[in-house]
C-alpha cells in the first residue's frame, strides 16, 4: 500500500495518518467470566481524526502505558479481543489488532508464536474465538 504523505494543502480533508492526535477517553469494555469482571479495555478516540486507541487492563494490574504511548493501528485494522477457549482468567483473553483477513501472531501461554487465521475482522481458528472492541462500547462480554 501506497504511503500517503499529505500535507496541510486541505484542511477539510482529515488525514488520520497525519494527524497529531488528541486521544481523549471514549469508553471501556468490561471482560466478564460468569458475570465477574476479570478485566477492561479502556478505549480512546482522537477528536480530530476519530481514531481508535485502545489499552488493556487486567484487573489489579496498575496500567504503565499513558497517552504518549498508545500503541499503533493500521487504518485498515480494528481492535479486538481474542478470547482462547482452552485457558482460564486473564490467560483467556488479550487485545489484538485484526486485519479485514490474514494472519494473527499470538503468543500462548507457553511462549509459543502460533498464527491465527482472521476472515471478515473475526478469529477462525479451532479453539479461540474473537469481538471487535467497537461493538462492545461501554457493555460488558462474557467469556
Ligand atoms: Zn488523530
């Protein structure tokens, strides 16, 4: 994809990757496993671009990321949570980016890089399962 390098000749039209984003706080999605909270994903919008940010909280973990450092996002992916059927508590869930379609890299429990096929912005892979953060704003999800 073409790397578009815009400047201000247009003001009217809002170039997310060129915008000096002011993220301000949008929302959370609360992560249940029957009907307990275990986590968050705190969400941030840009007021001027209306991008995205999203920052995961396990429950009792203090969060070190601040604005500064929000993570990065393709504009052609969305976030999401990638929930793996097989484990348990906060080892069941974490925020990824998904691609319209293509490939995942996760990280299990024991360490091992495994890929994970999406289609559509959702996980389809044999024991994991996935929802998009934006669907879920400030709502709850059980596990
Ligand atoms: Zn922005």
């Amino acid at each position: 994809m073409q790397e578009l390098n815009r400047h201000h000749n247009n003001a009217n039209v809002m170039d997310s990757e060129s915008c000096t984003h002011q993220p301000v706080y949008f929302g959370v999605v609360n992560i249940n496993i029957n009907e307990r909270t275990i986590g968050s994903v705190d969400v941030w919008r840009c007021g001027a671009c209306k991008k995205r940010f999203c920052e995961e909280k396990q429950l009792g973990i203090e969060a070190i990321a601040d604005i500064v450092g929000m993570p990065h996002i393709e504009p052609d992916e969305k976030w999401g949570v990638l929930i793996s059927k097989l484990q348990k508590g906060k080892d069941r869930w974490s925020l990824v980016r998904l691609p319209e379609n293509g490939i995942i890299k996760h990280e299990r429990i024991d360490d091992e890089i495994v890929d994970i096929s999406v289609e559509n912005y959702q996980v389809v892979e044999e024991g994991y399962w996935s929802f998009l953060i934006d669907d879920h704003i400030n709502k709850a999800v059980e596990i």
